[in-house]
C-alpha cells in the first residue's frame, strides 16, 4: 500500500493522465458497451446458475438470502432496484423448468460472458493470450459455484454482526458506528480487487488491485447515487417509455457499471508503471527499436554467460518500462523467430535469445519496429541519448549490419538470480516490480538508451 505522506502528486497526475490515455486507446467505452450487450443476454443465466446451488442445499438459504438483499440494497439505484429484481427473479424462476439441454444452454450463455469479460481484461493488461480452455473453464465454474456461497457467507456474517451492534449503536462511539456503515463498500471494494487479480491472465499485484478495488468501488457508490438522484428530479425516461421506462434505465446503469469496473481495471494496471517512474521516459516515433535493442541486449548476455533466461518482470525492471511495453516487444520478437520462452505460461515463463546478434543482420527489426528512421535519428539527437552509433547507422541507411554493431554500449543488465517478489522497507526503498513489490536494481538509471547529458 502507499503511504499517504510518501505520495507523490505530480506522479499521481502524470499517473491519471496515462491512464486517460490508456483508456482511450483501449476504447473503454465501446468495451463497456459490448459488455452490456453481452450482460443483458446472460444475466437472466448468470442468475439462474448462480442462485441454482442455493435452492439445491436448502441449508444455504440463509446466503442465498444475504446475496440477494445485498444486492437488492446496492447493486442499484433504488428507484428501479425492486422492479429490476422482480424481472430477474421471474426469469430465473421460469429457467428452472428448462431441460438439460436448456440448462446447459445457459450455462454455456454464463461461460461466454466470463470469457468476453477475461478478454477484456486482457487488452487491458497488454496480455497477448488467454488461458488454456481447460483453466478457464475450471476458474469459471469456481466462479460461478463458489464465488456466490463464498459471498453469501461473508454477508451472512456481516449481516449477523451489524445486527447484534445495532442494538449498541446509542453506546458505541461515532467512530465506530461509522465504521460499521462502510461494511458494503468494504465487501464491493473486495469484489472487484478480486476481479483485477484473477480475471486477467498475468500476475496482478493484490496491492494494486486494492487500490483500484477501493477506487472503482467509490466511484461505483457516487455513480448509483448519481444516477438514482437524477432518476428521481429528472424523469424524463419514465414520462417517455411509460411502464417500460425500467428497461433503458437498467440499460445505461449496467453500461455505468461497466465503464466504473473498466475504469479500475485501467488504473490498476497502470500503478506498477507509476513506481517505476515510467512516465519521465521520453517515448518518441521510434523508440521501440532501441527497446527492442536493449532486450536483445540483455538476453543475448544471458546467453553469453550461460544464463537460464529472464522472465517479463526481470527485463522490465531492468529497463525500467512497464511490463506491459516490455512483453509486447517480447512477443513481436517472439513473431519474427528471434527470442522463444521456455514455458507457455506466465508469470513462470523465461524467455531466451534465439537469434545470433553476429550473423543477423539490423533491417527486420528496423522494418518491424521503426516506421521513419529519419524522425527516430533526429529524435535521439533532440533528447540528448547516448546512441550515436544508432543513429548513424540509420541516418546512412545501413541496415544490412549485423545486429550486434546496433546493441547498446556498455550496458547493466538484470539481476537473473533477484527474486521477483520482496517486502518492501519502511525507509523507502523503490518498488519497481510489476509483481508482489518486485525490488528495482540498485542503480540509479539502467536503462541503456540514457541521455547523455544525465538529464531524462
């Protein structure tokens, strides 16, 4: 976690930035909106199953009634929340008279839905493919058995216990009191940290996670509040549509909610980058090749030295870019044949140099990764870095080099044998990882393409 009197708000602002950025290059909004289309055709089978194990075991009827109260109470603003869940139940209600085949329909429905939202989620963490089906399919049956009761349970008990303290409240002290209250953002916070960890198919930091948990589920709260406050002083859709009128209203609340988890889901993944200080990078047309060099660079001294490979985290530290710049460029060398992992699964995958840097020559990487040599020579000049071998190299068109005249010079390369996950001291040592608090290399500046007048 962050502490508050160690933030810094300028990287904060730079942080909100790039994640504004990012969000629009991901195109959050039509994401959200592909969501709610595929949300209105599998909520009626998503319910379905999920309330499904609490009617087989009677003995879960006590969860069974938390969950729904709990999101009766919540999910929703309360201008529409009772109408909305009358509808739902009397669908699933009328899906329990389905076949087997009809209840395998709706679960394969269920399944679909998880697997759009994991794709989603992949694009936003830069992940290059999903899981196995025989993973996915296992993680989203727990999701769909286990994750309700699992819920139902913790509401259940938290149920129990705001009770019992309700009858202190007149004796408890403000403090406390207020406390109690936050028990429902508390539990929707958890909920999405939960959703950042394991939906996408890469190592998520649960520190991370909590941070945009906590913040999607603010905004999620200020969302509802809104919008059921202009529902109520604006009821434009209810003098239009008549009685119909719930049906856009749960429409655009369910592409609100959307957009509020996507959001989260951005700014998580987007905090490893802040504590690399990814932001005071210069990133120009171009600066993909040197990138590119630099890994080439260091996997091809692991090779040297008789290494075993280094995995995503180790090389993007190292450079000190963000993972997910550092494993795109991995799996577009990994396209052209020059670099393989040792394992298809992250985050144990390692990956090694396939290439020889001695008999390969420049021309495919600069044609992959660097559209006008031109503004790239002229931008290495403009931000001062050190590789004037680089740019002479394009300036005079000699791409036919072999690829180790183009490596960078001198350079520091990744601790192969520095575990991947660390505490963190209280004195302030800087958290570079993307992974559990992955510790940055004791230098001050490794990655190779520095300027050369010691000035980012």
């Amino acid at each position: 976690m962050f502490k508050l009197s160690r933030i810094n708000w300028n990287n904060v602002r730079q942080l909100l930035r790039y994640a504004l950025a990012r969000a629009q290059d991901d195109r959050i909004p039509q994401v959200a909106g592909s969501l709610t289309f595929t949300s209105i055709l599998s909520i009626v089978p998503l319910f379905a199953v999920t309330f499904a194990l609490f009617t087989a075991f009677p003995i879960f009827n006590s969860f069974r009634d938390a969950l729904q109260g709990f999101l009766l109470e919540h999910l929703m603003p309360e201008s529409v929340n009772a109408q909305i869940f009358n509808y739902l139940n009397q669908f699933a209600s009328k899906a329990k008279s389905l076949t087997a085949f009809g209840l395998i329909g709706l679960l394969f429905t269920s399944v679909l839905t998880l697997m759009t939202i994991e794709s989603a989620f992949n694009v936003i963490w830069r992940v290059p493919r999903p899981r196995p089906l025989a993973q996915r399919l296992l993680i989203y049956w727990s999701l769909l058995t286990l994750g309700p009761l699992l819920f139902g349970v913790s509401l259940s008990i938290s149920s129990y216990v705001f009770t019992q303290s309700m009858s202190l409240v007149s004796t408890l002290p403000p403090a406390v009191a207020s406390l109690l209250s936050l028990i429902p953002l508390a539990l929707t916070s958890v909920a999405f940290m939960l959703m950042y960890v394991y939906m996408p198919n890469c190592k998520v930091d649960w520190r991370d996670a909590l941070v945009g948990g906590v913040v999607a589920a603010l905004a999620f709260d200020l969302t509802k509040r809104g919008f059921g406050m202009y529902i109520r002083q604006f009821p434009t859709y209810t003098a239009v549509y008549g009685a119909f009128a719930a049906v856009p209203i749960f429409l655009l609340w369910i592409y609100l909610s959307w957009l509020v988890a996507l959001v989260g889901a951005t700014i998580t993944s987007v905090l490893p980058s802040l504590r690399l200080g990814h932001f005071q990078y210069p990133r120009f047309p171009g600066s993909d090749l040197l990138d590119g060099l630099t890994l080439i660079h260091l996997l091809n001294q692991d090779r040297e030295a008789g290494g075993g490979g280094y995995t995503t985290q180790q090389l993007a530290r190292t450079m000190r870019t963000g993972l997910e710049h550092a494993n795109e460029l991995l799996c577009r060398l990994e396209r052209m044949g020059w670099v393989g992992r040792m394992t298809m699964q992250p985050p144990a995958e390692r990956w090694l140099l396939l290439a020889n840097p001695r008999t390969t020559t420049l021309s495919p990487l600069v044609a992959q990764l660097a559209l006008n040599v031109d503004e790239l020579a002229r931008q290495m000049e403009r931000h001062a870095l050190d590789g004037a071998h680089v740019a002479d190299i394009l300036r005079e068109g000699k791409w036919d080099v072999p690829l180790a005249d183009a490596l960078p010079r001198d350079p520091s390369s990744p601790d192969a044998d520095a575990p991947d996950e660390q505490d963190v001291s209280d004195e302030g040592e800087a958290r570079a990882g993307t992974r559990h608090g992955t510790e940055m290399p004791s230098t001050p500046d490794v990655r190779h393409w520095t300027p050369a007048s010691g000035k980012r």
